[in-house]
C-alpha cells in the first residue's frame, strides 16, 4: 500500500476512527507530518484538531534515527538501545537535546503564536503522527498527554514498524495502524509525495482545519485504501 500523501493518508485512518466520532474528539498532530494527516483524520471523523510539540532527539551523523525524543511540559524519553547501539557519548546526546529544545521553543511561538494548547483534560485525545520507525516521537508525545489527564487516549498512524508499535502499545488506550510492513526502510517509503512541510503550511493547515466546515484537500470522497485494522 502506498498513501498519496499525508491527507489521503489521514483520511484512510479516519475510517479506522469513526467508533470516536461521537466523542468529539481532540486530534493533535505531531509537527510537522503529523498535521496534514491530522487534518485528514478530521476531516472524516470530525472533532478538533491542535498540536503536540515534541522534537526527535536524532543520532548526530544518522538524524533520522531517533535516540529519543522531547515534548512540551519537560518530557523527554531516550532510546537506550539506539544509544548503546550507535556508541552516542553523553556529550553529544546533550548537545542535540539542547539543539532540539531551541527548536522546540521556537515552533510553540511560530506554530502557535502564543495561544494557549488546548485542555486535554477529560477530552477524547487522539495522538497523530505521520508514522512511527522507533517510536520514540509518539512515545514522548503520549507522556505529555498523560500529564494532562485525558479521558482516552488513542494513537493513529498510517504506518509504522513491529518494533514501534510494540513500545508505544502501553502508553495508549488504543493504538491504531492500518499499514505494518514486515521491514519498514522508512517512513517515507509509505508515500508518493513526502515533502518536507513548512511552518506556513501547517499554520495554513491548522487555520483551515480548524474553520467551521473546513476540509483540507477537498470533500471527503471515498476512502482509496478502505478501512484499515485496528487494536486495543
């Protein structure tokens, strides 16, 4: 299965999310992937959508390999096997923390504008990421939802790794994905077009989104790929 793109993506997994419909759903994005399938998502199931900041803590010389990650409210989660694994010095692993908490600070004033998150407190949450190779970024995101006492929390991707989905299964009420390859070479590979998104996309994404009405990419349409599985 190849998604189109992050939309078409997140509108596929809204068939797999309309038992939440009802529940008037929070769906939070992980920046900056994250959003557009977000903004699929509740384009299908309704709701409202914000996002999660979190920052990947990528291996200095392989970013995209995650050694952890951080979030908002102080979190942060470390892959200790990545870390053993690549020979990272503690060192090192503070120099790109700090990098990533720059950046993290950054993105809430850009991306936000200084508003305020939404209250997750007592709210249907639903975590949505573009997808998961370690899982380290939705890790972090589910432990800053959880500070925040939310009634239920769901974690939806289009795709992610075995290995992924085995460490983020706890941290959720519910985790659904409806594409699990045997290896994923990356999550990139899921998709025809993967660009690297902009900040003013995803400040356009989240305006639009959020518009009464709104529906980024057009109607609804048919689902390409049907509904996909998902598990408690």
């Amino acid at each position: 299965m190849i998604y189109p793109d992050r939309i078409a993506a997140g509108r596929s997994l809204g068939g797999s999310l309309m038992h939440l419909r009802a529940a008037d759903p929070l769906v939070l994005g992980l920046p900056r992937g994250g959003v557009p399938v977000a903004a699929g998502v509740c384009a299908v199931i309704g709701g409202r959508i914000d996002i999660l900041l979190v920052r990947k803590l990528g291996v200095p010389w392989q970013p995209e390999l995650a050694m952890g990650a951080i979030g908002e409210g102080g979190a942060r989660v470390v892959n200790e096997d990545v870390i053993r694994q690549t020979g990272v010095t503690p060192a090192e692993l503070a120099a790109v923390e700090d990098h990533e908490r720059t950046e993290l600070a950054r993105r809430q004033q850009v991306l936000r504008g200084g508003a305020p998150r939404v209250p997750l407190t007592d709210r249907c949450v639903v975590i949505v990421d573009d997808g998961m190779a370690t899982g380290a970024t939705v890790a972090v995101a589910c432990q800053v939802a959880e500070i925040c006492a939310p009634r239920r929390l769901t974690v939806a991707v289009p795709v992610s790794s075995v290995e992924a989905l085995r460490r983020v299964d706890a941290l959720a009420d519910e985790l659904v994905c409806p594409l699990v390859p045997r290896v994923l070479g990356g999550v990139g590979g899921a998709y025809r077009d993967f660009h690297q998104l902009s900040d003013d996309e995803v400040v356009e994404l989240l305006r639009t989104s959020a518009a009464p009405g709104g529906s980024p990419g057009g109607g609804l349409g048919d689902d390409p790929f049907g509904r996909g599985e998902h598990r408690a």
